[in-house]
C-alpha cells in the first residue's frame, strides 16, 4: 500500500504541473478536464494514506 501510496503522490504532483501548464497557454478545456483527473487523483491519494494509517497503528496495537 506505500508504493500505491507513492505512486498516486507522484500522479498528483505530475497533473498539477500539467494544470499549471496549460493554464499557462490558454488551454481552457484541457485545464478543465486535467482538474477532473487532478482531483480523481488528490482523492485516491487521500483515501491511500488513510488506509497506510490504519495499517501502521494496527501494527503498533499488535
């Protein structure tokens, strides 16, 4: 789950550089479908580290 972890921290970081891009050149509906993507992702990301959360303190428990 950490490397699921990683990995959809990376994809997030890389879509906001896209957004921040795009904008940039005035690509109005890339940026709003990179936003869709950006936030599909900042939620798989969210919902990973919640579960590497659950995952450590079942470990410190046992």
């Amino acid at each position: 789950m950490v490397i699921f972890n990683k990995i959809a921290l990376f994809f997030v970081i890389l879509y906001s550089v896209f957004i921040i891009i795009n904008t940039y050149l005035g690509e109005t509906e890339r940026v709003q479908s990179n936003v869709i993507y950006f936030l599909m992702n900042g939620f798989a990301y969210i919902v990973s580290a919640l579960e590497v959360e659950k995952e450590k303190q079942l470990i410190e428990t046992a």
